[in-house]
C-alpha cells in the first residue's frame, strides 16, 4: 500500500460495485485491498481488475488496516454490512436505500450515533446540483417558491431486479425526495403520490409500478413535483426547474457533445446522456473523495444515517399514498 493512502474494502462486486470499486481504486488517498461479494467468481474478477483481492467478509472485518469499507451489496443487505463495518470501527460509504424497512433502520440509531457513515445520494455531489443550490441560497432568484424534478430512466429494469429492490419508490424516487429536501431546505410536511405500471407489465406483475408523480408540501407552503418513470425512450432525462420570488434557476440536461448541426431540415443537437453512469460519473467521483476525507479524519460526512431514514420515511409515504389515493402528513412536520 502506498504511503498515506488508506486501505479499504468493497463489499458488492454488482453494478454499483463496479462504479464504486474503481474509483476507490484509483483514488490517490484510498488503496483497495479487498473486493467481496457472495458470487465468488464475481468477486474475483472485480478484484483482478483492480489489482485487489477477493476475500471473505469476515477477512474485511478482521483486517486492523482496513480504515473503510464501500457497501455496495444488494439493497436487503446494506444495513446488516454497514453495522458489521461499524462495529469494526471502519468508516463506511453505503449505497442507498439505508435498508428496506423502516422500522428495522430505526431499531438501529444507536449504532449510527458516532459513526463516520455516508449515504450515497450521490446527487448532492453532482456539481450542476452544487452550482444550483449555491445559486438558491445566494438569493438570486429571492425565497424559493416551487421545485420541479424530473428523473427518468431511458428503459425499464429486468423484472428480475424488481423483487430486491424495494420497487419504484424506494428504488429510484428516494433519491428526488432526499434531493427536494435538500434544496427547499426544509423536509415535505405533506406527500401525495399517484402511480402507474405503464412501461412493462411484467414490473406489475412482480407487484411494482414503473411510472409515478408525487407532489411534496414543506411546512412553510413550498410545493415539489417530482416525475418519474422506468422509460423515456430518449435518454437518461434530469433536469430540475427552481422559482422564486424573483425569477426561475435550472439545471438542463448534459449531452454527449456540444455539436448542432443545422441544415435546411432544421436543427439537430446530440443526444442526451444514455444512463445514470454516463450522467452522474463526476458526482461518483466526488463523492468517492468526500469519503477519502471521512476516512482520514479530516470531514465529517455531509449525508448520513439521519438523511437516509428520513427519505425512506417519505418513500414508504409515497408508496401509501399511491396505494390509497390519500394525501399522507408526516410526523414531526
């Protein structure tokens, strides 16, 4: 290991363990010794990659020189990995959902109280989101009214993933309702959802909706819309659209280029980012160096337990809004 770099471990060698391992692993304060994941042969190969090593969780949690972990596991394993790497005083960085029951990610505060854990709700790290919210407290555009977010995959998901995923709400809009808070600066009093299964069939069938608008009222008045849906049949769209009292802000869609070109038939502009990778790649990697710095010591985390169970509190919220049709208050709003 080089000198003054920290190892660490990544548990998940899956899809986000695949975004998340390299960038530790090429992280000039980080060192990646260990890559584990259930699918041993998953792990092995991730780990060759990275010029790591596959190994046991047990190995992690033993190991006195691993100063992090990265959890990257299937979602119904994220908390019990992120306790596990607490209690062996490593810092974590753990995808979200914190976990798929409330109730359960609340028995656990206790653990979470003295904890160096980040959440990844790598939105906050994207710095067209960063660029915004300055803008916002700034004043530029006066007292921040309404807030439109617009999240929309290019293509469903396999029905297969749906089951562990914790579905449409949990799954995709958490991250707009823990990014809606953090720009009106205040948590939804009020949700209000409706919900569709309009792409693929088969994701009702597996007892999920694809397609979704949800409506927030903070305590103040200010309003959100959040749209989602499992496909555009466009690209990977995200923008959002802030108003105030005096004028708007937003953030546009990223293209692959900067080209147009313009002919007699009009004018053509490159397409949008195709997916989530594509887009969010820098804000992955911030948020990979906000971990290096919770790891040494030197920050405190900006997004953590707190954030994680209040977004999925108003998840949940959602998806009972939806199933009755019924505006649903919040506690403590």
């Amino acid at each position: 290991m080089a000198v003054g770099k920290h190892a660490v471990a990544l548990i998940g060698a899956g899809r986000m363990g695949q975004i998340h391992g390299p960038n530790a692993a090429r992280h000039p304060a980080l060192s990646l010794r260990y890559v584990v994941d259930a699918q041993s042969g998953a792990a092995k190969a991730l780990a060759q990659q990275l010029g790591a090593e596959a190994a046991a969780l047990g190995d992690a949690l033993a190991d006195p020189d691993i100063a992090g972990a990265i959890v990257a596991s299937s979602t119904d394993m994220h908390l019990e990995h992120s306790l596990a790497m607490i209690d062996a005083g490593k810092a974590v960085l753990c995808e979200k959902p914190i976990d798929l029951d409330l109730e359960k990610a609340k028995a656990a505060a206790p653990a979470f109280k003295d904890a160096r854990f980040v959440l990844g709700f790598n939105r906050r790290f994207d710095p067209h989101v960063v660029a915004l919210r300055e803008k916002l407290a700034s004043g530029a555009i006066g007292a921040l009214e309404t807030l439109t977010l617009i999240n929309h995959d290019p293509a469903p998901p396999p029905p297969a993933f749906i089951p562990r995923s914790g579905g449409l709400f949990k799954d995709f809009t958490i991250h707009d309702l823990d990014l809606a808070s953090y720009l009106m600066g205040e948590p939804p009093a009020e949700i209000f959802a409706a919900a569709s299964c309009l792409v693929d069939k088969a994701i009702g069938e597996a007892g999920d909706v694809d397609t979704a608008r949800v409506l927030l009222r903070t305590g103040s008045g200010k309003l959100c819309v959040i749209s989602n849906t499992r496909r555009s049949g466009y690209g990977y769209d995200q923008r959002i659209e802030a108003y105030g009292s005096r004028g708007m802000a937003a953030t546009r869609n990223e293209r692959v280029d900067t080209v147009e070109f313009w002919s007699e038939a009009g004018a053509r502009a490159s397409p949008i980012r195709p997916n989530f990778l594509d887009r969010y790649a820098a804000s992955y990697a911030a948020e990979m160096d906000h971990f290096a710095e919770v790891v040494s010591g030197r920050a405190r985390p900006q997004v953590g337990y707190e954030e994680g169970l209040a977004a999925l509190a108003w998840a949940e919220a959602c998806a009972k809004s939806a199933r009755t049709n019924t505006v649903v208050k919040l506690r403590g709003a």
